[in-house]
C-alpha cells in the first residue's frame, strides 16, 4: 500500500516536473517573440513635441486605423 502510493507520488512528480520544462520553454518563446514586436505606442509617440506640428498628428491617427475623414470630424 505504502509502496504503491510513493510510486504514484513519484509518478506525479515527474509529470509535474516535465510540465514546468515544458510551460518555462514555451514562456522562453513567447518572450523572444514579443520582443520582435515593437510596441504600437510608446510614452513618446503618444506625446509628441508641439513643434513636430500637423504630421505627426496625422501619423498618430493612423496608427490606430483613423481615416482622413475621421480626422476632419475630430477637428
């Protein structure tokens, strides 16, 4: 009985511990691939200097899938 149970605690062990492998390279992957992606907004593209002018408005717009007439209804 005794021995039955310490073989299933082993047994669950090593499921437990080929998981944690598992899920810590799958996380190791999701880093490397977010890190490729550039963030879509950063504190400063969000806030560009007043000197940057109409452009970089325009360009912010669309970046979030603004159009010209969206814009024109904004202003």
């Amino acid at each position: 009985m005794i021995d039955s149970t310490t073989q299933q605690n082993s047994a669950l062990v090593e499921e437990s511990v080929a998981a944690a492998a598992s899920l810590n390279d799958q996380a190791k992957q999701l880093r490397d691939l977010v890190a490729r992606v550039p963030p879509a907004v950063t504190f400063h593209s969000f806030f560009k200097p007043a000197s940057a002018g109409f452009f970089h408005f325009y360009v912010w717009f669309f970046r979030f899938g603004m159009t010209t007439q969206n814009i024109v209804v904004m202003l």
